[in-house]
C-alpha cells in the first residue's frame, strides 16, 4: 500500500469548530491533511507526477506518533469516493487496484488523555457508524486486506427444527414470527432438506413487514368487532371509485396516470441525433419513507432513501424517466445548540440514533446530494418538529424519524405494462458490485429500534453512489427511448433483500423460475460468504430481464454509458429458483418460489381502542408573545436551510419550486414541473400532513392530511378533482397500546369515506410501523413512540402553469386579502398549544367533504377568471403566519382587521389551524368573489381579512384595539431564526450571517435591466435558409444536463448530437464534423477529485482525444460553451484553448455547501460571441454548484483573464456578498471568454432557463423566450 499526504482539509471556521469540541478534553488539532491510499495492479507502478496531478498532494508522510490519528472509511467497506476516483485514475491510465481517502490529523494533548477518555475525544473526530479510526502507528494495510470468500452456512434441523430456526431467527436479526418460523420448519421437512444462511435470510427479507406489508394485509378485530376488510382493501377502495386516469395502481415499483400528448426530446439511437418524438405522456408517482436507516445514520440513510425512491420510478413499466422530487422529514424538538426555546424541555435521548439536531443538520445533506448528484430537481417538502412528554418514562415523539422521498417520473403511454419473461431469457444486473452494506435492511426496518444488535443496526444502512445510479438511469432512458423496441422486458429496483427480494419478483411477476450463478454477480469484496453476495443491499442495482436476441444490444449500450452490468441467470420454466456457486461448489438457494412467495400464515390483529384523557386549557399568552413563539417553531419557521442545499432546476422542466417572489421567499404551496420543452402543460405536487392530531384523533388527522395537502395543490390550476391521485405514506408503532386501532380508524376515514366523496383515488403508497424506540436510561426503561401519521402527496395534471398562483403579493394593485375559512377555530395540538406547553382541547377535522370539494373547485373557477391575485393555503402558525408569510414576498406591511370575526377569540380566529385559505384580490372584485362563494354555498366562509400597509408596519386590530403593532422586519428576523442557526452550525457562520443580513435588507432582491429585445428572434433568418449547424453536447459519467443544453440550442437552429466521452474514445465519434461543443453540467464522476478534474483528466492524459480537443479549440470558424461541470472541465483544459491562459480555477463554495439559488447575473462587455449584444444587463439565472469560487492561478490573472459576466445585487452593484453572490468570487466574477471569444465558460446554468416559464420568478409581461435564449441564438449567428 502507497500513503501520499494530500492538503490541509479544514477551513478556519472548521477548525474552529472541531477544536471546540475537543476543548474539553485538553486535546487540539495542529493540522489535518488529506490522506491517500492506493494499491497498485499486481506487477504495476504508479506515474508519481500524474498521482500528483490529480490527487494534489504534497509530498511524502511523516512518521506517525502518539498524537497522529488517521479516520478512513470503515474497515471492510469501499466509499462511495473510493469507487469514483479509481475511475478516474484508471481512465488516466494509472493501473489502481484500489484507491481510499482519509484524514490525517496532528493533535495536541491527545498522547496525555487517560485511557477511558481517548474514545471519547477520538468521537468527534469520526462517525463510527461509517468510518474507522487509527492512532500512532496503527497498519493501515488491513483496509485493502483481501479475505478469502467464507462458506454458505447450513442450520441443522434435524430433531428440533422450530429450535433451530429460532436460535437463526435471533442470530441473524430476521424477524421472523413464530407462524413464519413454524411455516419454514414444515416446508423444510416437505423439502427433505436443511436450510441455507442464505435461504432463510431471503426468506425473511421478502416476507418481511417492510417488504410484504402483513399488517396491511392483516385481518383485523377492535373492541371485539371482527372488521370485514384490511387496511390496504380499504386503499383500494379509492382506486376502485375513482379509477379515471390511473393507468397502472398497486402493481409495480410505483402507480402511473395519464397525462397528456408532448413533445419528448429524445437522441436517435442510430445517429445520436436529439429529436423531438410526440408521444402519449404518462407519468409514476411514488413516495417512500427511510426512516430507521436515518435514525442511524442520517447522511447515507437519507440519501439512500432518495436514491431507492429514484430507483423505483426509473424501474416502473419497462423504464421511466425521473423528473422531479420532494423530501420531508419528522424530527422530535430540534434543541439547536446556543438557540434554547421555551417549549422544547431536557429529557434522556436514545443512545444508538442520532438527535433530531444531527438528523436535520446531516440527512437534508444526503438527500439533497442524492438527488444534486443524480441530476433530479427536489421541489418540495415538508418540516415537522414534535414531541410531548406523557411521563418521565414515555414520550411522543419522532426519535424514529421519518424522512420521506418522493417524485414523479415521466414515461411512454405504451411502456406502463411490464413484458412476460420466458424460459431461457437473461436475467441481468444492472449497476454496482456487492458490498457487505444493507444487510437486513428490510427486517431492521420492521421492528422497534434500540431492540436490535448495535451492529445488526450498521449493517442494514446502505451506502450512496448517486454516479452510478446515473449510469444506469442513461441505459434504462436508452432503452425505453425505443418505444415499442426496447430491449428491457421487465425491470425492478434493488432495495430492501438486495439481489435475493429483486430477482425473485422479477421471476415471479413472468410466472417464471431461474437458475443463477453466484459468482456472476459483481462483487468487490471477495471474502463476502455466499448468504452476504446474495443479500446485501448494495445500492445503484437493477435486475432486469432481455430475450438473448437482444443481449448484444444491450451490452453496446451499457458499454457506452460506462455501466457495469452481468448476466447472472436465466430464466425456467420450472418455478424453482436455484442459485448454485462455482467457486464452493454448495447450492447456496434451491427453493420453489411458492415457497418463499407464498402463502406465509396471515396476520390477524385483535386489538383495542384507549381512551384520550386530555386536560383542558387555555392558552395564556399575549398576541405578540403567542407570535413571536409560533414563528420561532422549526415547523413554521423558514425552510430556506433545507432548500438551497438542493438543485431546483436541473432538467430544465421545472416550473414552481419552494422560492417565491423577487426576493426568493421559501412559502410556495406545491411544486410544478412542465410536460416537454415547447407546451405549458404540466404536472403539480403537494404535501399534506397533520400528525400530532392524531393523539387526540387519529381519523381527524388523516383527513387533515387529505385536506392539507389539496389546499396546497389548489395553487395549481386544476381542471377537475378526479385528475388528482395520491400517495398515502403511513406510520404508526404497531403493537403498543391503543395504536393499532387508531390507525385503522385513519385509514377507514380517508378510504372508505373521505377520499371517495371527493372522488380522489389513492394507487401508491407505503407503510412503516415500527415507528417507536425503546432503551434505557441510567437503568430506567425509555421508551418514544411517535403518533399515527399519514403524510400524503397530492398530484395531478396542470394545463396550462402559467395559471399557478403563488403567495407572492401584488403591491401595486389596489387590493385586500380575504380569509376562507373552513374550520370552527379548534386549537387542539397547534403550534400554538405546542409553544404553550397544552394540548388545548379539540383538534381540527375536516367535517364537510361537500363543503371541501366547493372551496376547491371555486378557488379554479376565480383563478381560471382572474380573480386571484395570490392564494396562501393556511396551515401551521394559523392564519396569522399564512398571512405574514405573503407579506415576507413583498416586504409590505400588513393591517388586520378582526371585526368581521365578531367576539371570537382572537388567539383562536389567527392561530388556529384549520383548513383554509388567503387569497389576494383586487377591492373591486370582492362582489364577483363573494358571490362565487356564495353559490358554492360557502358566503359565510368568506371573510374580509388584512389590507397592504407600504410603511412595513404589522398591526391587528379589534374594535379600534391594537391587538399587535410591530414592523415586518422584525417578524421576519424571528422567521428566520431556525434556518440561521441552522446553518450557521452547519456550513460557514459568516456567510449563514451574510445571507440573514442580506434577507433583512432585500440585497440578494432581483431587480433585472434588460438591454435588448428578448422577444426578438435574430436567428430566424439563419433557421430559414434551412441550414442546421451541427453541435456537439457533450457528456462524461455523471453528467446530467445534457438534455436541456439540447433542448436550447435546437430551438436557436442546429442539430444537437449527444455525444458521451466514450464515443470520442472508441472512435464512434470525432468532434471535426461539428460547428460547436457545449459542454453540460452535473457531477462527472462525482467531483470526486475536484469538480472537472477527472472528466478534464480524461482528455489531457488521452493522445488522441488532446489532439482533437486541441484542434477543435484553434479552429476559428468553431465555438464552445461551458457550463457549471463544463465550465470546471474546460477550465482545467486552459492551455489547450488559445488565449484562455488567464482563466480561473473553480473551488468549493465559500458556503462549503452546495448552493442552488436563483441569483442576479450581469453581464459584461467581452469578447464573447455568445453573449454579444447582452453587455449591460442584468438577468436572473439558476445557480447550482458546490464548487464555484473563481480562484486564479496567479495575481495578475485577475486583472487580465476576461470576464463575460458577474454577481450583482438588488442595486446592480458587484457583490462578493452572499447569497447574492452564492460561491464568493472575487468581485462576483462567473463567466469568462478566451481572447477571440469563441471560447465562454460560465458557473451559472442559461440552459435551464431559456423560457420565461422556466423561471423561478420573473417580470410581469416576460414572453415566451427569456433573455438567456439570446445566448444559444448569438451561437446560431456566430456560425452563420
């Protein structure tokens, strides 16, 4: 094994940081490099100057001491790093075998510390859940020590089988019941024949309560009343009375409705060429919960969960394509370090999850990364903060947390229906190798945490490759792009079981067996037994079955996107699966698949209601106390720390994010995305949950749910309610007292009754019930168990989103805002109660469908008439929050009137939290308002509520009485105290204190100035003389934004090609026979190595591929664009583009986060052709980047490299300042051209935005082209 030193890793403020945690131990870090370890291919040596190169380091390692600690991935795990960068070595023709990296750390004080407190301090230097650590002279070797591969295990059950299978049972963490242990033990003695390790822990995961929902499926008796149906036929039941649009429901990785006829750009699979195809559009919905790998290890656990659900989409049919995501979480009282609240008290935490701190500082990251890296936008979400002590020794809480990942997925109309696998057909694996990670997952998911093996916990938690799930998404796209032709016969996810749950349903759902070989399936640990190959939940896989006609076919593509992918199978005719290994020699599976899929012995639950005994209460504060503690709730507080993390716009078809307004507010009721490139059609998601009802009633709060998220979606122009389908997410704590029935209560309210009245169907979902954590606490028993909770995912069809309404108020209108209000001012476990310490009394309910299903429907018909100026669904923080929080867009100041409420309470009239809405309307419509209300029947709901004050001053009265007189700065300082803190914690202070400053002010405001005329069409006479200039968008592993870069430059007049870095290699393709190159963003091998390094290291390290770029760069009649990840690339290739030598490196945001923003760019007098004709103006633009900070390779670049564009803040000024600057160049610089100017980077993302539509927020009176359409036009004229 080779240790090269790499740089210092830490930043000052990390430093900090880190050393304050150690203070109390005397222990200090005096440095903290970068640590390499590689091993070499047998028989090779390794180029020191390329290593150098490309891994910057710097120079030899000293020797170890006592106060040398080194933290590298955990021993007999491969990170996710480890497999993109040998990659890139690889590709740069450095001969690795395996290559790790790790933290060297110097410390002081450490060599001192007695024994029993080295763990301790040594715990704020790693994660023990994913990381090992060393100290002194420790060997290292034993990270790359190669183990020989263990045996299959066979339990004896001769004699005493049901004991034998127990002792299995518990060693193993199956989970099996005792029906499913005496079931295995008879059909064992039918077989004749012992079990297999691995048999038995496949047989568990797939009958597993995660996997095979047996509680849902139950049979159920309450209070003694046998129940005629289960809780998923009462699902059912929707779909049953509401089947209109639902194309596939309940039988594959997620359901699928219909939508409408678009335009989808597709690349030829013959000529690579992009082409725009009209197909029927259909699109998957899906969301899912990954709730205890998060508990345990936030970062992969809820980056897994996104990935899994991503999975899910891409696998329905025979192949779709993800397009947009949401995330949510539930977290017991956040307890922010240095920020204690009044309302969240001190109590005993359990010991082996991670505190709701560390789950919302770690697990927003992994999802966000997922998703980022993957390339899919997350434009939705939900926060829930809660908990409530019962006792000293229970609490309700979500120490189980949930996280929740969802999206949707477009497809082919004609690819919904899976293909029939026939005898002799490939079983294939699709995506990364084996690795012992994940192991029994899907049984660690089904049972109370804290009652598992400490290390039965870790090995359930997968790990991420987003990279490579990318790989695969390409061959699948590939694929289904074929239409009737594709290759994929059938497609599954691997998930929870790993290989031995996919194949199996892959078999099954054909009526088919297979026979697979073992030794087959990729696997980068050798010494994994057979029982590990066969069922870890290694991540990035699919299995999929291909007719043996195709399989050369398949393998060209697979080939092409770099996508590791083996024949491990085939199918039989015979429904035996049988899995044999020609290493060992052992049958390692050989079981009929109605043994393991059939018909295990049914659950039966017999359980009983418990009373709710609440005291009653009031709540005892004023109005500007009760405010100010409401707003500073992490519930109703601003999300904007969970948003920017997460890219908004990759893909080029998002329409509505969680921003709002000029100044980017965090309100936005649901997301949209847009159905192609050319139309206005689209799609819309929403959120809806109320779950601290459900402790006082949890019938109400499922139906709060529904309610919830539909007055979300309302926001969305809708043409009928039958559009909407659902998503039903359920959690509860099975089996304790009282749980059981409650949540069958809320499932019978919303599927036998709610959801059919409004004619909604519900065709996905999913259930966690082991939502509960038990340990113990200085020898006393603890227990959290969280409440029953459904989070639901309203979707539908939009015609047209330019219609969408939004929080955003209109300040030049002479207008007011009106209340509809649906409820009977019930506080019961309100934010409010919360922040008082009281339950106070009712809760919320949805009582009148009737009256629901009028206030959506006439909240369409005024939208559709245009009588709504803004439209604020009202929900946490009550009426006065949804009010503050449209007045947050504007930075307008509000005056609320509560004399129409007459001598309602005023506490209960603004915070309770009862359905309804705001809405914004002009004064002289208020007659064509009310009287559409009151033909739907709901006058009496209608209420005048607030007018605009322009001096920004808040006041409510009552009866001439200021009940609250305050400014909305201040109101708005206290909204944002969660996400400072937050952030503050968790990337750089200075900047989280920028970009509070900056909201206060209105600096990172988007004021643009627009020096052209954008709506002009100056490529239009080029476009008519019929000639299409050929352009090159050119990709790597890992890029993501090659569609929307295609979808650009088609429309300003050329043939786009889509041309991967493999093409260039093999020879398929040479860049001479195009005009011009684009280079798209994403994460090309993960950024591994820095961003652009390993895709820039491909070309410079690669003869022919330097002499072509070399070429094409120094011819004049030629151009290139870079953008984010192609800018980084192209950056790194300086000295291959004539006058590009004073061009910057791109380095991690002064964040060190990842920052998606929608910022103000100027652009720059330059040499630039692309941006000709632009100087002067001032244009919104999606960011998103985590490495965008303009670092020159020497002083006096500064000065001479050539700046085509910079940041700049509300009053046009260049700004290092952030957010309006989101990396911190110097002077906001971002853009840059080569001397002649055919050459132009840029870190911002014109592609993505070349429609006004596109646009997070835009002008009033914007056409249909936005100003950046100008840029690919200049390109078309360029080439003229």
């Amino acid at each position: 094994m080779d240790l090269l030193l790499g740089r210092e890793t830490l930043s000052p403020f990390r430093r900090q940081e880190l050393n304050r945690k150690l203070a109390p131990f005397s222990v200090q870090v005096s440095s903290a490099q970068v640590l390499y370890a590689l091993n070499a291919e047998s028989g090779q040596t390794l180029d020191p100057v390329r290593l150098t190169d490309l891994l910057d380091t710097v120079g030899s390692v000293p020797a170890a001491d006592a106060n040398t600690v080194v933290v590298m991935p955990r021993i007999g795990t491969i990170s996710p790093w480890a497999s993109k960068a040998k990659d890139i070595l690889r590709g740069a023709n450095l001969s690795v075998q395996r290559v790790e990296r790790g933290w060297r750390f110097q410390l002081t004080g450490f060599a001192a510390l007695a024994d029993d407190q080295r763990p301790k301090a040594l715990r704020q230097l790693f994660d023990p859940m994913t990381q090992s650590v060393f100290v002194g002279d420790a060997a290292l070797d034993v990270l790359f020590g190669l183990e020989t591969p263990r045996p299959v295990a066979e339990i004896e059950l001769r004699g005493a089988a049901r004991e034998a299978l127990s002792a299995a049972n518990q060693a193993l963490g199956l989970a099996l019941s005792d029906d499913e242990v005496d079931y295995l033990a008879a059909a064992y003695a039918e077989l004749g024949r012992n079990p297999t390790d691995a048999e038995l822990m496949m047989f568990a995961q797939a009958n597993s309560e995660h996997c095979r929902h047996k509680i849902f499926n139950a049979d159920w008796r309450i209070d003694g009343v046998d129940q005629p149906l289960s809780l998923f036929a009462m699902i059912k039941n929707t779909h049953k009375h509401s089947p209109e649009g639902t194309l596939s429901a309940y039988r594959d990785n997620a359901a699928v409705v219909a939508n409408a006829e678009g335009r989808r750009l597709l690349a030829d699979p013959d000529t690579r060429q992009w082409r725009f195809e009209t197909q029927d559009i259909a699109f998957a919905i899906k969301c899912e919960t990954h709730n205890h790998p998060t508990a345990i290890a936030p970062f992969p656990g809820a980056s897994t969960g996104s990935g899994g659900e991503i999975r899910d989409e891409g696998a329905t049919g025979r192949g779709a394509k993800p397009k947009a995501g949401l995330t949510g979480f539930s977290v017991s009282h956040l307890r922010i370090p240095g920020l204690p609240r009044s309302f969240e008290s001190k109590r005993p935490l359990p010991p082996r999850m991670a505190s709701a701190f560390e789950i919302m500082r770690d697990g927003p990251l992994g999802g966000a990364a997922f998703n980022n890296e993957f390339g899919r936008p997350a434009i939705n979400g939900y926060f829930r903060s809660f908990e409530s002590a019962v006792d000293t020794q229970l609490t309700r809480a979500y120490d189980k947390p949930i996280m929740l990942a969802g999206g949707l997925a477009n497809m082919r109309a004609d690819q919904v229906e899976k293909g029939v696998l026939q005898d002799g057909d490939a079983v294939i694996v699709l995506g990364g190798p084996a690795m012992l990670i994940g192991l029994g997952g899907g049984a660690a998911s089904s049972v109370t945490s804290g009652t598992n093996n400490a290390d039965l916990d870790f090995a359930s938690v997968q790990r991420d490759n987003p990279e490579m799930e990318r790989r695969c998404q390409e061959v699948i796209d590939r694929c289904w792009s074929m239409g009737t032709n594709n290759p994929i016969v059938s497609v599954h996810d691997v998930g929870a079981g790993g290989l031995s749950n996919a194949i199996p349903e892959l078999l099954n759902d054909s009526e088919v067996g297979g026979r697979i070989e073992l030794r087959k399936i990729p696997n980068d640990e050798p010494g994994l037994s057979p029982m590990q190959i066969w069922c870890n939940e290694a991540q990035e896989r699919y299995v999929l079955g291909v007719r043996p006609e195709r399989l050369a076919e398949f393998e060209a593509i697979c080939q092409r996107e770099r996508c590791l992918f083996a024949v491990v199978g085939t199918a039989t005719q015979a429904r035996v699966l049988k899995v044999t290994d020609s290493l060992l020699g052992h049958d390692v599976v050989d079981m009929p698949l109605n043994v393991l899929l059939g018909k295990p012995p049914k659950m039966f639950r017999d359980t009983h209601r418990e009373p709710v005994v609440e005291a009653a209460a009031a709540a005892d504060l004023s109005l500007p106390d009760a405010i100010q503690k409401v707003l500073q709730h992490p519930t109703v507080a601003a999300k904007t720390f969970l948003i920017t993390i997460g890219d908004r716009t990759v893909g080029g078809l998002i329409a509505r994010d969680q921003m709002v307004g000029p100044r980017q507010v965090p309100v936005a009721d649901c997301g949209m995305t847009l159905l192609d490139f050319d139309s206005y059609r689209g799609e819309a998601l929403a959120l809806g949950e109320r779950t601290p009802l459900a402790l006082k009633d949890a019938a109400a709060s499922a139906r709060m749910a529904v309610g919830e998220a539909l007055t979300n979606l309302a926001a969305a122009p809708i043409d009928s309610l039958k559009d909407i389908k659902l998503s039903a997410n359920w959690m509860a704590a099975a089996n304790f007292p009282g749980e059981d029935a409650a949540l069958f209560d809320a499932v019978r309210a919303v599927g036998m009754s709610l959801c059919p009245t409004l004619g909604l169907g519900i065709p996905v979902g999913k259930d966690s019930l082991s939502m509960q954590a038990s340990w113990l606490h200085e020898g006393a028993p603890q227990r959290s168990v969280s409440p029953v909770s459904l989070i639901v995912t309203a979707f539908a069809r939009v015609p047209d989103v330019r219609r969408a309404l939004t929080p955003e108020l209109d300040i030049e209108a002479d207008s007011e805002i009106c209340l509809i209000d649906l409820g009977r001012d019930r506080l019961g476990r309100s934010i409010l109660a919360e922040v008082c310490g009281q339950s106070l009394g009712a809760v919320p309910d949805l009582d009148s469908a009737d009256e629901f299903k009028a206030f959506f429907e006439t909240i369409q018909v005024l939208n559709r008439d245009g009588c709504l100026l803004a439209y604020h669904d009202r929900s946490d923080g009550g009426a006065l929050v949804c009010a503050l929080e449209m007045a947050f867009t504007a930075g307008i100041g509000l005056s609320i009137n509560l004399d129409a409420f007459g001598d309602r309470d005023p506490l209960a009239v603004l915070l309770n939290e009862e359905l309804g809405a705001l809405i914004q309307i002009r004064k002289q419509d208020f007659g064509a308002v009310l009287e559409a209300f009151a033909e739907a029947g709901l006058a009496a709901r209608l209420r005048r509520f607030a007018t605009l004050r322009v001096d920004g001053r808040v006041e409510v009265l009552r009866s001439g009485a200021r009940l609250l007189n305050t400014d909305l700065d201040t109101l708005y300082q206290t909204w944002l105290e969660t996400s400072h803190a937050m952030q503050r914690l968790r990337d750089n202070p200075e900047c989280a204190d920028q970009e509070r400053d900056s909201n206060l002010r209105a600096q990172h405001a988007l004021e643009p100035r627009i020096t052209f005329d954008s709506a002009e069409d100056i490529a239009a006479p080029y476009i008519a003389t019929g000639v299409r200039p050929k352009i090159a968008i050119l990709r790597e592993q890992g890029v993501n934004g090659q569609v929307e870069m295609a979808a650009a430059f088609t429309r300003a007049g050329f043939d786009a090609f889509d041309v991967h870095m493999s093409d260039l290699i093999s020879g398929r393709e040479r860049l001479e026979r195009f005009q011009g190159l684009a280079a798209c963003g994403g994460f090309s091998y993960g950024d591994v190595l820095g961003a652009g390094r390993g895709w820039a290291s491909s070309i410079r390290y690669h003869g022919d591929l330097r002499d072509q770029f070399q070429t094409f760069f120094a011819d004049t009649g030629k151009f290139a664009l870079g953008v984010c990840n192609g800018c980084q690339m192209l950056s790194q290739l300086h000295d291959l583009i004539p006058g590009a030598e004073h061009w910057p490196q791109f380095h991690r945001n002064q964040s060190e986060q990842f920052e998606a923003r929608f910022a103000l760019v100027e652009v720059l007098e330059s040499p630039s052709v692309l941006l000709g004709g632009m100087a002067g103006s001032r244009i919104p633009v999606a960011v998103a980047h985590g490495e965008g900070r303009v670092v020159y390779r020497e002083p006096l670049h500064a000065k001479a490299a050539r700046v085509a564009a910079r940041f700049v803040d509300a009053s046009g000024t260049p700004t290092s300042q952030y957010p309006a600057n989101p990396n911190g160049s110097p002077a906001g610089a971002t853009a840059f051209a080569n001397t002649d100017g055919r050459v132009t980077i840029m870190m911002p993302h014109p592609e993505r935005v070349f429609r006004s539509v596109q646009m997070s927020w835009r002008p009033k009176g914007w056409g249909e082209d936005s100003p950046w359409m100008r840029l690919f036009r200049n390109a078309r004229r360029f080439v003229a």
